[in-house]
C-alpha cells in the first residue's frame, strides 16, 4: 500500500514532463501566496525541490535538468509569467545557507542556460516591460514602467548579489532603476 504516492511533486513534474505547469504553479502544483493571491514560488522551492535536491543527495542540478528547462521556455503558452516564475525558483536555489552550495550551484549552471535566457529576455523584451501583471502596488513609478522586464532584472541582479550567476543580459545592464 502507498507504492503509488507521489513524495515529492517536484520529481513528479520531471518525470511527467510537467515542468512547466510545475513552475507556473498550475493544478495541484499551486500554493497559495496568501499576500498576493497568486501562486508563491518560494513555497514550491521549500516544499519540493529543495526536498528532492537532499533526497538525491545533490548540491545542485545536473545537465539534464538546465537541459529541460531550456526546452520548456520554447514550449509554454504565456512566456511572461513563466519567467517570472522561474525567476522566482531560481532566487532560492542561489541563496543556499551554505555559501559553498551556492557557489557550486553557480558553477554548475551550464553556460547554455544561462544565454538562453539571457536571450529570451532580449528577445521578448518589449513585451515583458509591456505586461503589467505581478507588478505589486509597493513598485514605484519607474519600475512600473519597465512591466515584468523590472521585476525580472531586479530579480536576476538579487541573484547575482547573492552570488548566483549573471543572467543579466548585457544589452540590458545599464537597468538601474532599483
């Protein structure tokens, strides 16, 4: 009995190929962010993959999981909020409590990952500042004018000062308006 349970629905996703519904926090992936209404990307990292990543005894992703996500970003029907979610995954996976976890989390991102969606961003860059969604009343006027594409790179630039790797696209480093 209990062979069938699924532990960890972030092993679930991957196996299923439900990664994208995962990040989106889509079905029975959601977790209600009781701020904001929206589904809380923090929790699924708590919950889930920070979970699977001790269970299988890793550090860090391996090729194979950069290499799922990249296909995925290809694949999903509402781009904007799909990178704001990863983008929301990908904050706590760089701020590991052992500073060591977070830099081999650093190294290990494969540099195809890393341009990807360095150029996805670019590419889909007037659409993103555009898109207004996510963007929360404590945002001031300028970063309300740069849309989701704010909030991405604000993100992308905590990463970074958390020392993650830099996912800031060049053309878009002069974004200082945090």
């Amino acid at each position: 009995m209990g062979e069938n349970k699924v532990s960890n629905l972030f092993s679930f996703a991957l196996e299923t190929n439900e990664l994208s519904a995962f990040i989106l926090g889509r079905d029975k992936y959601f977790i209600l962010d009781r701020e904001t209404n929206e589904h809380f990307p923090l929790a699924s990292f708590q919950n889930y993959i920070e979970p699977y990543l001790l269970e299988n005894s890793m550090d860090f992703f391996d090729e194979t999981f950069w290499s799922k996500i990249s296909s995925t970003i290809g694949e999903v029907d509402d781009l904007n909020i799909f990178l704001d979610s990863l983008v929301g995954l990908l904050i706590p996976y760089y701020n590991a409590k052992n500073f060591a976890i977070t830099t081999k989390r650093k190294d290990s991102t494969p540099a195809f990952f890393i341009e990807e969606l360095s150029k996805t961003i670019i590419e889909n860059q007037e659409q993103l500042r555009k898109d207004r969604r996510g963007i929360g009343a404590d945002w001031n006027i300028v970063n309300k004018e740069w849309g989701i594409l704010g909030g991405l790179l604000y993100n992308l630039d905590l990463i970074l000062k958390r020392g993650g790797p830099n996912f800031i696209p060049v053309e878009l480093a002069f974004f200082n308006a945090f």
